[in-house]
C-alpha cells in the first residue's frame, strides 16, 4: 500500500523556521521524482520545490529562493523541507508529490500558517 504521510506542520510567526518531513512506502521511492506543494485557502496548489534523485537537480518556486531547502533520504524514504525565514504567504497546507513516468501519488498534507 502506497503511503505518503507528512508531518511538521504548525503555527509559527514571521521570521520563524520549520522542518517538514514525509514519510514514503510501498514503492521503490529512490526512483522517483520528489515535489512539495502548497495550497492557500482560495488558491490553487502550486509547486514550493522539487528534487529528482541525491545529488540531483533541485527546482524552487523564485519566491521561496535562498530560503527552502529541500533534501530526500533514499535509504530512510524520508523527504524532507527545510523552511527559513517564513512569511503570511507561506501559509498552506503543504503536500507531498511522487512521480515516476504515469506514476503519482499525494501525501494527505500538513498544515503550515505564517502568522503573528
């Protein structure tokens, strides 16, 4: 059974610091391609960052730049996202994205609010 499950998520103020992570199984998670997403209340879902394997090319939305770092553990199938420096429009519940070729699959979201 193919699982995604995030966690981290919280309330923190302006300037604040997170660490998200997700927990992957029931796939072979070393092949995929690995994505955060976030989606305001109103908006729709929009990629925050992405990493193809370790060592490999990462991709950041330009707003969160200098700021996000996202990371994987192949051995312990864990994603992760560091995020310093938050901002209100950081606020959303942040997913967690598998793809390889026809294959995806969503992590149920953790909820993540920029507020003072």
């Amino acid at each position: 059974q193919v699982q995604l499950v995030e966690s981290g998520g919280d309330l923190v103020q302006p300037g604040g610091s997170l660490r998200l992570s997700c927990a992957a199984s029931g796939f072979t998670f070393s092949r995929f391609t690995m994505r955060w997403y976030r989606q305001a209340p109103g908006k729709e879902r929009e990629m925050v960052a992405g990493m193809l394997l370790i060592g490999g090319r990462r991709d950041y939305r330009e707003s969160v730049k200098g700021r996000f770092t996202i990371s994987r553990d192949n051995v312990k199938n864990m994603l992760y996202l560091q995020m310093n420096d938050l901002k209100p429009e950081d606020t959303g519940v942040h997913y967690c994205n598998a793809v390889y070729g026809s294959l995806g699959y969503w992590g149920q979201g953790t909820q993540v609010t920029v507020s003072s």
